[in-house]
C-alpha cells in the first residue's frame, strides 16, 4: 500500500471534513508544513476526488441478488480477512453494494502494485473516508465508527 499517501489521507481525515475539503492553498499549505510532498498532496487530492460524485458514477449500482467475486489483483491486494470484514460490513448494512465497490477501488488505487496486501486497519480507514464523503449515509458512518471503537482493545463500553 502507498503509505505515504495514505498517511497523508488519514491526516486530512482527523484535521478536516473531508466533504467540505477542497484543493485550496491553504489546506496545501498546511499538508506541506505538516511533512507531506508536493506529488503525495496531488496523489491524496486525486484519490480524494474518485471518492465524490465523479467517482461514484462509474460504478452501476448491483442487484440486490448480486454476488460480488474478486478477481486477479483484486485477490493479490486483498486477503480473505479484508474481503471478509468487507463482506461483514455490508451483511451489517453499513456498506451498500455502491459503496463497497468504492472502497474496493480506492484500496486498489491505493496498492503500489499487485504484491502490496492492505491491512485490515486500512480497509477500515478508507471505508470512513468513503462513508463521510457518501450523500445521506450519516447512519452507516455512524456504526462504522462505533464498530471500530468496538473492535479497539480496552475500548470503554
């Protein structure tokens, strides 16, 4: 996985809403105070960018009775533990169809080639950024947090 731009991602994720973000100056200005290079800032906003509206229209929306099968890189980046949590989280309703294929294609954007694996922490990172970005799902972003608080040990109950 692309560590850096990840990192990065996860920066402006806890710094600022990433609804409202947009490629201003200033938010540029902070990311390379804070560390980040010129090309990681493009490559965030890039990957930033398939996740609104522009990047949603190239997914038709699966049937309710659609098996989704990984195939090739897809099964290379993603270990049975991620495809799995993936499957969980929209068994329990937080992913549609939709967005599942979203997180799938930013994690893969995310993979410097076919040998890096993503982490389950990174699969669960990138599903918040994609739910705080997705029109009218407050609800799934919701029991996503509270799962991965659920899923810290020494979490308060």
């Amino acid at each position: 996985m692309n560590e850096n731009v990840l990192d990065l991602l996860l920066y402006l994720f806890e710094n600022f809403s990433l609804p409202d973000i947009g490629a201003s100056g200033e938010v540029r200005d902070d990311l390379g105070e804070a560390g980040f290079f010129p090309e990681e800032i493009d490559d965030a906003f890039d990957w930033l960018d398939a996740t609104r509206g522009d990047g949603r229209a190239r997914f038709a929306a699966p049937g309710s009775d659609a098996v989704r099968v990984y195939v090739g890189p897809e099964l290379m980046v993603l270990d049975a533990e991620c495809r799995g949590y993936i499957t969980r989280l929209e068994q329990a309703g937080v992913l549609n169809a939709e967005n599942r294929e979203l997180v799938i294609d930013r994690l893969m954007a995310l993979a410097e080639d076919e040998s890096a694996t993503a982490e389950l922490e990174q699969v669960k990172w990138v599903v918040m950024m994609v739910l705080s970005q997705a029109p009218d799902q407050d609800m799934a972003y919701a029991r996503m947090e509270a799962m991965m608080h659920a899923d810290t040990p020494g979490a308060a109950h």
